[in-house]
C-alpha cells in the first residue's frame, strides 16, 4: 500500500529519524513528528506495513504509556476495526524475556480498563 504522505521527513525530525521502512514504490517512508505514519497503517489495517515499520523503525511507541483511547495503538486499532493489526500489535510487544520491558502485555493493556467499551472489544476479539 502506497504512504506518498510520509515520503518526506518531518521539518523537526530531519536528519534525526532513518526511515520507517521502504514503500512499495521504493520511495523511503518516514514517521511524523506525533506518530501519524503508524496510526495510519493501524487505520488502513495494513499488516505489511506494520511489520516492515516494526523492523525497521526506532520509536517505542507500543511501549508508551498512553493515557487516551486514541493515543494508545491497540485501542486506536480496535477502534478503527483493525483487527488484523491488532493481532500483530498483541504478537511484537515484548514478552517478559525482554530485559528492557518492566511490564506485561496485561500491565499494558490496563489501560483499557478506563475505557470500557473498548476494553470489551479487545477481549471480545481475543
């Protein structure tokens, strides 16, 4: 799937941030300054992408805390019906062997628990 949009760094990465992974056009595809390149392929439920940009791209963010629906990537997935995402999303967060890793993939997922509706998709899904 084509990402021209992000085909250009960011002004406040450049020079910063390697690419995220190469487009299906060769062109190199790099993150947004706000993680806009990932929340798209979630939107778009584009495994491909998501596994070449797990690969190749630097940025924790599946290991964020986040403290919204929308700003945490499982939830945005469910939200956005992007179940085969989210099942890759569940398959690449780091298990416990993963020394840099303090918590579990339920740790993480505890956010869910303040937005209930979308907790229950998630469980519903798995």
């Amino acid at each position: 799937m084509a990402y021209a949009a992000y085909h250009e760094q960011h002004p406040n990465l450049q020079g910063w941030q390697p690419a995220a992974f190469y487009d299906t056009d060769g062109g190199a595809v790099y993150e947004g300054e706000a993680c806009e390149l990932l929340y798209e392929i979630l939107r778009r439920d584009d495994v491909v992408a998501l596994l070449q940009y797990h690969r190749q791209c630097t940025n924790p963010i599946i290991l964020r805390h986040s403290g919204y629906d929308w700003d945490n990537p499982f939830a945005y997935a469910i939200e956005h019906h992007g179940f085969r995402v989210l099942r890759v999303l569940v398959e690449i967060f780091p298990g416990k062997s993963d020394s840099s890793v303090n918590e579990t993939l339920e740790t993480y997922l505890a956010i869910l628990d303040q937005h209930e509706s979308t907790r229950q998709r998630f469980f519903a899904i798995f």
